[in-house]
C-alpha cells in the first residue's frame, strides 16, 4: 500500500505549521472578557442549553441558590428509569437491546407483538447489499474499525435509491436498516483489519436469523460462533446501557447539527461515528483498561489500599502511567454522586469476571473508584463529588468476553445508533432551524499588500 505521508516532507510540514502558529494565537483572557461558553459549557460546568428533547434526561445535579447540589445520578430513556428498564428484562430473562431501541424511537415501551415484529425486522435487515463487504471493507483495509464504520455508513448512500428523502418515513427506514446492519459491517472490518494489519486469520460467517444484536455480535466475531447465554446477556446489557445518553454529548449533538442543516442520515450518521472515534467521548473503556494494566505492574499487593493510592497519586501527578494526570473511568460532566450505568454494569459483571479469571482485576477497578476521590482531594486540594463513570467497568466486561480492545469503542457505535436516529428524527420534526452560534471575530484589521511588497 502506499500511503500519501510521503507526499509532504517533515521539513515543509514544520515550516507550514511554524508559519500557522506565529498567526493564528488567540489570548486566553480573551475568552473571559468577551464571556466564551468554551465547550459550550457554562462556568458552573452545566450544558449550554441548545434545545428540548423528549428522548432522553440525564440527571446528576441541582442547581441550589446558584451552586450546584450534588445528588445520585439517574438516567432516563424516555421517561423510564434506566433501572427499571433493565430489571424488567432482566426479571423476564430476555435480551433488551431491541426493547429499548423501539422506545428511543417511538416514545412508548413495545407491547409484545410490536417488540417480535421489531426484532424480526432488524433480523431482516442484518444483510449487507450484494459485494458491499468486498468493494467497501476488504478492499480498503483501515487499522481503526471506527473510520471503516464511517466510510461504510456514509458508502451506505450509493446503494440506496432514496437516500436524500428526508421524511419521517425515509429517515425511518434509513434508521432501521443501519441499527441492523451496523454490527455486520463492524465484524466484516474487524476480521479485514486482523488479516490485514495483525496478520491474523479472518473468518467471515453468513447473517444467522433470528438472533438478538447482542448474538449476532458474539456470532460474528468469534471464530467457532460459539457463545453463551450469559455472555450474550452480559453484552446486551452494555448496549442498553450505551444506547442513548442525551442530546448534549459531543456525538449526539453532532448527528442533530448535521440533521438540521437538511443533509442526508447517512451523512449524520457518520459525523457522530466520527465524533464518538475521540478518546475524549468515546474511546475512554479503552484508556481504563491501558490504566489497569499500568496499576498491575505498579502494585504488588492488589489488595494494599495504601499502595495503590500511592499509584494513584503518581497517576495524577503525570508521574506514571500515560502521563496525562488522569484517572480514567472516574469523574462525569454530569453525574456527581454516582453514575446509574456504572452501578447497574459493576452489579451484574463481577460473575462472569470471576468466573473468567479477571476477578482480581476487577476488584483491583473497585478499589480505583472507592480511593481515587480521596486521592485527588489530598492531591489537589478538591472535595468536589466525584463518582465512576460506565467506562471503569465496561472495558472490563468486554475484556471478560475475550472481546478485542479494537471493538470496544465500534460497540460503543452500534449501541448508540438507536440514541441517534433517535435524536436525528426529533430534530428534523421539531428543530426548525439550522443549528449555528455564533464565533466572536478578534483578528486585528489588516490592509491588502501587493506581493512584490511583502
């Protein structure tokens, strides 16, 4: 393969990037004087408020004479507690995926009939087009799954005969077809990745009928096809949990942008895989489990709590690890108390973790999020509530699965597809207007200079 790195020297890159900072500095105080909401986040940390949604809230604060109030999290799919939702399939042991996308969607919980229905439809529609996985993936190997499910998704436009259409119908079936198809397309990268990039034998099976998205990822990615009940449940309940988190994280709020310029859902959708590839959003599980490995060659005694808090001073001091003075999978910008996925994963996880022989390594992540809040209070004079996140414990569940880090962030992808469409629909009926704020210009005046002058 020849790659276009070449095509630019190092010298020329760094003369071209010399000449882009020597003009393009803006002073930080000039943020404050002219009132930034940089990130789109008001001082107290609190969300720009950029619109109304009836898909999803999340709750991990009041608002009290002006401070913000810790309280525990909760977590709502469209006015069902997140709890509930997963107790009931939970209680009635069946997978809840299907359930909940069909509540993101629609509004209301599926009575029986709708939910067979549903779950059939998505069966239907596991399928490729004819050569797709030949002429969109394997021909085209990429060392991230992340940019093959956005290239293949946004590819998705050419095989469509009505893909500009953006009525509640097209966008409807556009939705559908891409819940259903995404965990195809990403087992198809995953196994062209591995022969190409890992030099790995890759194994392609043929779309099984009748299995849940949780079972049709285990299918497809493992060599036998074998799995069991429990991992397939294990997994389907990370995908509840990851399906949908509000219209305000970064991909989300990507997916409603593009939508409401009027562009087509494949397009959307690609932005907000795009923007879930950031290890800022997305890839966070990834970091955890890169951070416990450091923790294990670091800590002799797992079950030293002052051992570890001494590594865990390093970690935030940029003294080990990778330097980046963080505890990933602690602290949310939302929730303060306690994460309602966090608590709901490390409930059901531990079994199988155990019984998988990561049991220590799990407890290792219990003793990271019960000591990590006092760390940081002593190290940097904080107090401020601090509580895990769902990324401390779903690296681990998928680690537990024998599933491959590569695929970590993808599942991310293909849980949040339902929260998507979701969003993008809500936001071509109810938006109404092109989403643009506005950007303070602060370059100085310049006058034009003939170039033999300068």
């Amino acid at each position: 393969m020849e790659y276009i790195n070449a095509a630019i020297s190092q010298d020329t890159l760094t003369s071209l990037c010399d000449e882009f900072r020597k003009n393009n500095r803006i002073e930080p105080e000039k943020f404050e004087k002219y009132q930034v909401k940089r990130g789109l986040r008001n001082e107290d940390g609190s969300g720009v408020m950029a619109g109304l949604t009836l898909i999803c809230n999340v709750h991990g604060y009041v608002i009290n004479e002006g401070e913000r109030s810790p309280e525990e999290g909760r977590l709502t799919y469209r006015g069902v507690d997140i709890r509930d939702l997963v107790s009931g399939c939970i209680a009635e042991d069946r997978f809840g995926y299907e359930e909940t996308a069909w509540l993101l969607l629609f509004g209301r919980l599926p009575t029986k009939e709708q939910l067979d229905r549903y779950c059939q439809l998505l069966s239907d529609c596991r399928e490729m087009p004819g050569y797709f996985g030949e002429d969109m993936i394997v021909k085209a190997p990429s060392p991230n799954i992340m940019n093959k499910l956005a290239r293949s998704v946004l590819a998705m436009y050419s095989y469509d005969q009505n893909p500009d259409d953006i009525s509640m119908e097209n966008v409807l079936r556009q939705s559908v077809q891409l819940m259903a198809m995404l965990p195809t397309m990403m087992a198809c990268a995953y196994q062209v990745k591995r022969h190409h990039y890992d030099r790995e034998s890759m194994f392609f099976h043929p779309v099984k009928p009748g299995l849940s998205t949780a079972e049709t990822i285990l299918y497809n990615i493992r060599a036998d096809s074998a799995y069991t009940r429990e991992e397939a449940r294990l997994l389907d309940l990370c995908l509840m949990l990851h399906a949908e988190h509000g219209g305000g994280n970064n991909s989300t709020f990507a997916a409603r942008v593009l939508s409401s310029s009027g562009t087509d859902t494949y397009s959307a959708m690609a932005a907000a895989i795009g923007s879930l590839k950031g290890p800022r959003h997305g890839g966070a599980n990834i970091k955890v489990m890169e951070m416990l490995d450091y923790i294990k060659e670091g800590v002799r005694d797992w079950e030293d709590d002052e051992e570890i808090c001494r590594f865990l001073e390093k970690l935030i001091l940029r003294e080990a690890g990778d330097r980046s003075g963080l505890i990933y999978g602690m602290g949310h910008a939302v929730y303060t108390l306690s994460d309602p996925r966090a608590v709901i994963l490390k409930k059901y996880a531990y079994d199988l973790a155990e019984k998988k022989g990561f049991g220590g390594e799990f407890r290792l992540l219990e003793a990271v999020e019960r000591l990590t809040p006092g760390v940081f209070a002593k190290v940097k004079g904080n107090d401020k509530a601090m509580c895990a996140n769902v990324d401390l414990y779903s690296g681990m569940v998928y680690r537990s699965l024998g599933i491959d880090k590569d695929l970590y962030t993808p599942l991310f992808a293909v849980a949040r597809m339902a929260g998507w469409s979701a969003h993008r629909i809500e936001e071509i009926l109810t938006g109404g207007r092109i989403i643009r704020p506005a950007y303070k210009a602060v370059a100085r005046p310049l006058p034009y200079v003939p170039l033999a002058d300068r």
